[in-house]
C-alpha cells in the first residue's frame, strides 16, 4: 500500500545475512566469541588474503579447518595464505582461553547459526513447513 493504494508491482522478498566469509571475528565485553556484522570487506579483506587484513574471519576460519584449500585460489587469483589465518583466529584464540582449532570450529559454527536463523526467518516463522518443501 502507498498513500493508502494497493500496488500489484512484482518484488522479491529478500533476507540479509550478515554472516559471510569477510566476516570480522570478536570476543564481546562478556568474553564470548562473535561474528560481524563488520566485515573484513574484499580490501583488506580477511587475513588469509595476504592484503594486509589482521583480524580473523569466517574464511580464515574455513582455511584453518580445511573447508578451503590453500592451494586453490579462491576466483582463480586470491591465493591463500594458512599461516595468515591461523596468526589471526590464534589471537583471537588466545583472548578467548582457546586452542586455535576450537576457535576456528566456533566462528564457523557461529556464522552457520547466522545464517540457519535467517532461513527460519524466511520459512517456518512465515509458516512455510520445510518438511512438505521438495
């Protein structure tokens, strides 16, 4: 409705996720580990990109648990460097009273609870049953 009109205009409905591989690693005043919603952004972008980014990311994460392969170049130019990676999620580690694989472990976890709530969002809170989905 506009100015009390109904409008029949086709639109998409779409929810944003502020959980994704850019995503900037935390530890809140309380001690507990965060995700975003800051981002890394593509410049610097997260530490394992070699561009000067220091603080860990939902891909260096991924990188350090073996969901990326450093000897695959993301787009087929951005080179992958794991010692990156594991010097900033290790420092994240390290505030956190963390081994740096568990760490690792819970940014990914975090930015997947992320984006599993953001399908509840656009499913079962809209009354869409994902069990009658194909």
């Amino acid at each position: 409705m506009i100015a009390g009109r109904p409008l029949s205009l086709p639109a998409l409905d779409i929810h944003t996720v502020g959980a994704g591989g850019g995503s900037i690693a935390w530890r809140d005043p309380g001690g507990a580990l965060r995700v975003g919603p800051a981002s890394a952004a593509a410049s610097p972008g997260p530490a394992c990109y070699g561009r000067g980014g220091q603080q860990p990311t939902v891909t260096d994460a991924n990188l350090m648990l073996g969901r990326l392969l450093e000897d695959s170049p993301l787009a087929g130019e951005i080179a992958l460097d794991r010692d990156a990676a594991e010097a900033a999620v290790s420092r994240l580690a390290s505030e956190l009273g963390l081994t740096p694989p568990a760490c690792a472990e819970g940014i990914v976890r975090i930015a997947e609870s992320e984006m599993l709530g953001a399908l509840r969002v656009m499913s079962v809170e809209r009354g869409i049953d994902r069990a009658t989905l194909p």
